[in-house]
C-alpha cells in the first residue's frame, strides 16, 4: 500500500511541477512588451488564459497535498523528511509561478491599457488638427467695414490662443509616445512619428499666426483709409466755409478776385491727396466685401464730387466778380433779360390758372365718376409739377434781381415785377396743391380695394396681350416690352396687397361682416390664381419680345432694356424685404422672394442672349461685364433673402411647436398633480409617494424646456415686426404665468413641499448612516492591520495559532460585508469606491495567506475527513453567497443608485493611468 501511496504521490507531484514548468515556459515567452499593439494585445489575451488556467494548478497542488498525507502518516521518518523536502520545494515553485503570473499579466495590461489611452488622446489631438486645417483652408471671408475687420482680428487672435494653449497637451503626447516607444519600440510612436505630430502641429500654428498677421495688416490699411477720407472731408468743409466768408466780405471785387485765385490755386494742389485715396480704394477692394467696396467707392466718389463742386463754385464765384466788373451794358443786358423772364413766367402761371379753373368748372357740371378723377387729378398732378418744376425759375428770377442790386442803378420797377410774379406763382401753387389733395384723397379711397386695382390690371394685360400676339414693327415691340414690364411691376404689387389682404381675415370681417368677408375671400383666391396664369404669361410674351428685340435691336438698346429690368428687380426686392407679424405673412413673404429669384434667373438667359451682340468694341464688352456682374450680385442678393425667409420661417415653426408642446405639458401636469387634492381641501402624497416623486422629477427636464423655448422666442423677436412681437411676448408671459404653479404661491406647490420634506427626512438618514460606515471603515482598518501583524508572525515562526486566526475571520467577514452594503446604499463617489477597492485586495490577501498558514497546520494536526470536507465546500459556499448577492445588487444598479464593486484589474489600470502612479505588480 506504501508503495502505492508514494508512485501516486510521484506522480502527482510529476504532473504538478510539469504543469509550473509549462506556465513559467508560457510567460517567458510571452513576458515581453515590446512590438506592435496587436501582438502586445495577443500576448494580454495570452497571459489572461495562464491566469485563468491557475485554478487547474492549484487543483493539482491539492492532489499533491493529498497524496502527501497519506505518507506522512506512515511511520518513516526518512520517507516523512523526503516528503516534507518537496512539499517545500513545490511550494516555492508554485509562489513563485504564482506571482510570476501575477506581474507578467499586470505589465502587459498596463502598457495595453496606458497604449490604448494614448491612442484616445492622439485621435483627439488629430481631430482637433484636422478642424484647425479646415478652417485655415477655407479663404477669408470678406468684410464690410473697420469694425468688422477688427472683429475678425479679435476671432482669429482667439483662435491662435487657443492653438498656443495646445502645445502643453502636444508636448505632454510627446512624452507619452517616448515613454510607450522605450516600451515597445513599436514605430508608430518613434521619434520620427513624434516629429511628424510636432510638425504638423507646428504648420498649423504658423498658417494661423501668418493668417493673424495679414488680418492685422488689412484692418490697419482700412483704417489709415478712413483717417485720411476724415481729413480730407475736413478740409473741404474748411475751404468751403473760407470761400462762403470771402464773398461775404465788402471788400472790393479786385481784392476778392486775388484771394479766389490763391484758394483756386491751393484747392487744385489737393488733387494729388484725392488721387492717393482713389488708389487706397483700389488697395482695399481685394480684401473687402461688395458692400463695403461699394461703400468705399461711393466715399471716394463723394469726395471727388465734392472737390469739383468746390472748384465750381470758385469758377462760379471768378465769374460773378468779374461781370460785377463789367458796364452799364451789363447791367441793360441783364435787366432786359430779367424782364423776359418774368413776362414768360406771367403767361405760364396765368395759362395754369385758367387750366386750374377750366378742370374745377368742368368738374361742378359733369358726374363725379372714376375716370372723372382720375383725369381731374391728372391735371392737378401736371400742373403741381410744372408749378414745382418752375420753382428753379423763381429762384433764378431772385439770382438775377439780386445781381441786378449790385450794381449802382436803380432797380426798385424789376423788384416789384419780380415781387408781383412770385406773390402770383405762391398763389396758383398753393391753389393747384389744395386741388391735387382732395382729389388725391378721392382716389385713394376708391383704390384701395384690390380687386378693382386687380380688373384694371387683368384688363390691361389682356389689351396688351392681344396687342403683342402678331406684332413685327421693331418701335412697338419695344413699347409693349415696357408695357409688359410695368404690368409685371404691378403684378408683384398686387401680390403683395393680395398677401396682406390674405392675412387680415379679421379685419375683413370687422368691415365687411362675416359672409360679405366669404366671399371676398372667395373672389380674392380667385383672383390670385388668374393673376399668376397672367403673369406667367406676361413673362412667356415678354421673353418672346425680348427674343425679337435680340434679334432686330442693336447691343446699346437691349443692354438699356436689360438694365431697367435688373432696376425693376431692385425696387420689387425692396418693396418685399421686411420683418413680418406671424409664419403666414413670413411665408407670403417667401414666396414672393422665390417668384423675384425666379425672374431674376429667367433674366439670365437675356444677358447670355446679348452676349451675342457684343462686337469687337471694347466699350460694349465692358458694359456687357458690368451688366452680368449687377446681375449676379442681385441674384445672389436675392438667393440670401430666400435662404434667410426659409430659416425665418423655420425657426418661427420650430418655437410655435415647442410652446404649444409645454403648454399641452402644463395642463396635463397639473391635473396630475390636482389628483394629490383631496375633496376635504388637504394635500397628501399618503401611499402615493412613488407617483408624486416621478412628478416631481419631470420639472427639471421641462424647465430646460420652457428655458430653451424662451430663447427660441427670442430669437423669432429679432426677426418678426412690432405687430407680431406683441402677441409673442403676451403668449410667453402667459406660459411663464402657468409655469408659475411649481413656484411657492400655487396651492399645487403644497404636494412638492410635502416630497421634499420626505427626501430631506431620507437624506439626513443617509447622513448618520454614512458617518457611521466611514468609522465600521476605520475600525475594520485597525483591525486588519493587526491581523496581518499577527498572520506574519506566525508565518516567521511557524507556530500553531490557528483557532485565534479563524474566530476572526468570521468577524472581519461580517463587518466587510456590513462595509459593502454601506457603500452600495449611500451611493459613494469614485473616489472612495476607489478606496473601498483597496480595502477588498488586502482582505483578500489577508484571506489567502490565512488559507496558507491553515493549510500547515491542519496537515500538522492531521485533520479529519469532515474537516476537509467543510474546508472544500467553504469556497462553493461563499461563492453561492456572492451570487445571491449580484443577484440582489442588480435591480439598485438599473436604477443607477449603486456602485460597481467588482475588483477589476483593467479598471484599477485606467484609474491609475488618470491618476498619475507606477504600475501594479
């Protein structure tokens, strides 16, 4: 039987240091962290098979240690010695391999895992160089003004801080791709890679900086611009008042005329200074927008204008003095002038007057009908505007009078001409004005209405249809083109008075009552869908015009026509732009940009059409430029307004849908919160608790909601007009009155407060047993400290203390326990869950040295079969206590109010690669 026992043990122990022998020849070839990232991540996979393979060892130490006891129950001691020998031996060896696979799987995991966080921060870092490099290739955008160029220096200086403030999270990359490289020595992180990231870093960071420098560069040009228009501007307002104080003067005309031709002379020499600025203008277009180009341009030309009408008015105040100069013959000349002037203005104001009353007594004996007015205020209109147009002769008559009063003879007869004709022409203007008003007045109210604007429209259109179907005389082709456009003007004007119509539906029936307002609507849809079957015909007859015109009409005709039609475009864009009340008049509003852009782009095929008759001249091509230039900028003029309609319009959408969504909320919400009321008048969450607090928790989220709805209100302000930022601002101020029933005031509140005092009540709770965890904590502390002394102790002399040592494990296990469900049910912070982690390794640690040291002297004590038993079953035991445990934990984790508990190696690793430490062994 000995002989038995001992091969059995021989073989046992074979097999068990075979088993050591093949691990340790495993991890020396896989204890390595050097190569690339896939071979490290094999050898990790490697090494977490060896170490999960222990179990199966230590299996086989256990039936070593088996078969070692049936020997050392024998009774030789030579064969007990023997035995003794190699139980020790092995038992080195298996510490040994033990530990030796504990640090080859935690090197190799950490450099994976440091590897693996130095790839999320170097992905960052090319992502974030990857934005930079778009935006340092996209061209610089354009500015309209110093102030916006400033602007964009204040953004782009901002941008090269920041670039700046990245060199540290560089340079810290830098040192990590070192650290891994010394490692691995894998190439993706050798210094010719870490060269290659400083490189590009760099680049960027010089592209920014070069970029900064031509923004500082073009806003500093921009400004010397101004400075220098400001001076001029200011020169000219001096030279001006100088030259109105000399003819001011009494002095003699000599002595004027000498100091006209001095300021004559220094007013000529500033023309190199305006030359200078016309040149800056030409230095500043590259690096300006259309509007601010055109801005300054306009600038310089005012200045040039005003520079002229300066030099004119010295040229105009020479020649004054100079005919001062001259002879009675002047004078006689200029006097027989005058008297012609006045006799002719007598016999226009007297034929004006007769007109005045020919038109006022016609208008007593005939009806008073529509075309009746239209013609009266015709005439009236005439007649005002030649009255207005003679107003330069009345001002001349005044000039020449007073140049008369210059010289020495007397001219008091012409003054009182001159008085007598200008009481006259005051009167029949005043009288003409009188009549214009009140039938101005008359007309405006008739016309008014739409529709009757909309029949004289569709009666015209359908005249002048008619009129172009067979037409080939080249005279009235080009009348009916204007008419055609004229008819096209007013049909967008029509439009516009058709949309704001379509949008007062309560105005037309405050006027009009409800059925007549029917069927005016009626007859106003109507009307907009003939008016858009006309105007598309209008523009198919316009364009088959516009192709005879191409074909028969020489380029300086068509480039005028084609021209008046892009001014057409212009004044139809102004008439529509605008902020608009609500969504519909947005819409309307929208639409009427697209019919613009539409036309707009049908005009495209005309400007190419002319192309064809630019001829070798020079001139015409560069009208021919200058034309398609207006017409881009005008369409793309258009296109922005189209764009900025449609997010108008969708913004606008967007707020009404979430205000009308919180305000469904709100209704719902508080009869949820009324069912909380009981009929007695008293508020009570009894037994409803769970209810209330999922009430309760959805404010948070839809004050973010009604925060976020509250910009989205501001932001529809800034682009609706005053009318409609009224009924915006009352609905807000009536969500923000119903918001009100969460707030201390609402009989609702009473149902919150009595939540929150339950949670408060909860929280102190949690406080005493949060205090009370931390000293269980520091009291388990203490006493393991002490245990491990004692543990070492025992292990150094190899006494038997084993009955101390298991009373109190079972203490230590219950106050862990006790320490883990504290943790779980105060929901600790990672930190302390960090700490709680360390505290779980040293029991184990405690525990596995125990088992040692048990395990000694329970060979030595020669323990029964039910003490191995019970010894084997312990850790089946408290592994079906752990899963109970999960199985428990699992419902508070879903809910998110536990922690993970789990001793990971991996996460260990990343806590301490975020906090800087050596690696575990």
């Amino acid at each position: 039987m000995t002989q038995q026992e001992q091969q059995e043990f021989t073989d046992n122990l074979e097999a068990a240091l075979s088993w050591m022998r093949a691990i340790q020849e495993r991890l020396k070839a896989n204890d390595n962290t050097q190569g690339p990232r896939d071979v490290l991540e094999a050898r990790l996979r490697e090494t977490e098979e060896i170490r999960q393979s222990e179990d199966e060892g230590r299996v086989k130490m256990d039936r070593v240690l088996v078969a070692a006891e049936n020997l050392l129950q024998g009774g030789d001691e030579q064969l007990k010695s023997r035995t003794h020998t190699q139980l020790k031996d092995l038992k080195s060896l298996w510490d040994e391999t033990c530990t030796y696979i504990t640090h080859c799987h935690s090197r190799i995991e950490w450099v994976w895992l440091h590897w693996t966080e130095y790839l999320k921060a170097y992905e960052d870092f090319e992502l974030w160089l990857a934005k930079q490099r778009r935006s340092l290739d996209v061209d610089l955008e354009l500015q309209l003004g110093v102030k916006e160029k400033l602007w964009q220096v204040d953004q782009q200086r901002v941008a090269v801080s920041d670039i700046h403030g990245q060199a540290v999270l560089l340079e810290r990359l830098l040192d990590e791709a070192a650290a891994l490289h010394s490692r691995t020595q894998d190439p993706s992180v050798n210094p010719q890679a870490q060269e290659g990231l400083q490189e590009a870093y760099q680049d960027v960071r010089d592209r920014a900086e070069e970029r900064l420098s031509l923004l500082q560069r073009i806003s500093e040009e921009h400004q010397m611009y101004q400075d220098c228009v400001q001076r001029f501007q200011s020169w000219l307002l001096s030279k001006t008042k100088e030259l109105t104080e000399l003819m001011e003067t009494n002095d003699t005309a000599e002595n004027k005329l000498k100091a006209i031709q001095a300021l004559d002379d220094s007013v000529a020499c500033e023309e190199k200074t305006l030359q200078h600025i016309e040149g800056m203008v030409e230095s500043l277009r590259p690096y300006t927008s259309p509007g601010g180009v055109e801005v300054v341009v306009e600038e310089a030309e005012e200045l040039r204008l005003g520079w002229q009408r300066l030099r004119q008015g010295l040229c105009e105040a020479d020649e004054g003095l100079h005919s001062s100069l001259d002879s009675h013959s002047q004078y006689t000349a200029r006097c027989q002038r005058l008297g012609e002037d006045i006799g002719r203005l007598r016999d226009l104001l007297k034929g004006l007057d007769q007109e005045l009353e020919e038109t006022q007594e016609s208008r007593e004996h005939t009806d008073h009908t529509e075309e009746q007015m239209v013609g009266e205020w015709r005439t009236y209109t005439d007649v005002r505007n030649t009255l207005a147009g003679e107003e330069s002769q009345v001002e001349l008559l005044k000039a020449q009078l007073k140049e008369l009063f210059r010289f020495s003879e007397d001219s008091r007869h012409l003054s009182n001409d001159v008085l007598a004709v200008i009481k006259e022409h005051q009167s029949v203007k005043c009288r003409a004005t009188r009549l214009c008003s009140e039938s101005e007045s008359g007309l405006r109210n008739i016309l008014q209405d739409p529709l009757l604007v909309y029949a004289q429209w569709r009666h015209m259109v359908s005249q002048v249809l008619e009129a172009s179907a067979e037409v080939t005389d080249f005279s009235h082709v080009a009348m009916l083109v204007q008419n055609i456009e004229c008819l096209l003007k007013e049909s967008a004007q029509l439009q516009e008075r058709f949309s704001l119509l379509q949008v007062k539906g309560t105005l037309l029936d405050s006027v009009f009552g409800p059925e007549r307002s029917d069927g005016l609507q009626s007859e106003l849809n109507t009307a907009i869908r003939n008016r858009e079957l006309l105007h598309a015909q209008l523009q198919q007859r316009k364009s088959r015009l516009q192709g005879f015109i191409s074909r028969t009409k020489d380029f300086g005709d068509t480039y005028e026509l084609i021209r008046s039609k892009l001014d057409s475009f212009r004044d139809r864009l102004m008439a529509a732009d605008g902020l608009q009340p609500d969504i519909l008049a947005k819409k309307s509003q929208s639409d009427q940009f697209g019919v613009i852009l539409k036309d707009i782009e049908e005009c495209e095929a005309q400007i190419m059409a002319l192309e064809t008759l630019v001829s070798s001249s020079q001139t015409n091509r560069i009208q021919f430029d200058k034309l398609q230039d207006e017409w881009k900028q005008l369409h793309t003029a258009v296109k922005t307004k189209v764009h900025q309609s449609e997010e108008s319009i969708e913004e606008h959408e967007s707020f009404h849908e979430s205000f009308l969504n919180i305000k469904k909320w709100l209704m719902i919400m508080k009869q949820k919160l009324m069912a909380f009321h009981s009929p007695s008048g008293e508020w009570s969450i009894e037994g409803r608790r769970l209810e209330a607090e999922r009430a309760l928790g959805e404010f948070p989220e839809k004050e973010l909601q009604l925060q976020q709805v509250d910009v989205q209100s501001q932001e529809v302000l800034k682009k609706t007009s005053a009318e409609g930022q009224v009924h915006i601002l009352r609905d807000m101020k009536c969500l923000k009155d119903s918001w009100s029933l969460k707030t201390k005031r609402s009989p609702v509140a009473r149902c919150f407060k009595l939540i929150l005092l339950s949670w408060q009540q909860q929280h102190l709770l949690h406080k005493n047993f949060q205090g009370h965890s931390e000293s269980r904590r520091k009291e388990f502390e203490a006493w393991l400290f002490k245990q491990n002394e004692l543990l070492s102790d025992i292990l150094s002399s190899k006494e038997a203390a084993n009955d101390a040592l298991r009373a109190g494990v079972s203490w230590g296990q219950e106050q862990f326990q006790l320490l883990l469900q504290g943790s779980q049910d105060s929901g600790t912070g990672p930190r302390e869950d960090v700490g709680l982690e360390e505290l779980r390794y040293r029991w184990m640690l405690y525990k596995s040295k125990l088992k040692d040291v048990t395990g000694v002297g329970a060979r030595t004590r020669k323990p029964g079969l039910l003490q191995r038993v019970c010894r084997l079953a312990l850790p089946l035991w408290l592994l079906f206590l752990a899963l109970l445990l999960l199985a428990f934990l699992l419902p508070l984790m879903d809910e998110g109010n536990s922690c993970s508990l789990s001793n990971n190696f991996a996460r260990s690793f990343n806590i301490m690669l975020r906090y800087e430490g050596p690696p575990p062994t």
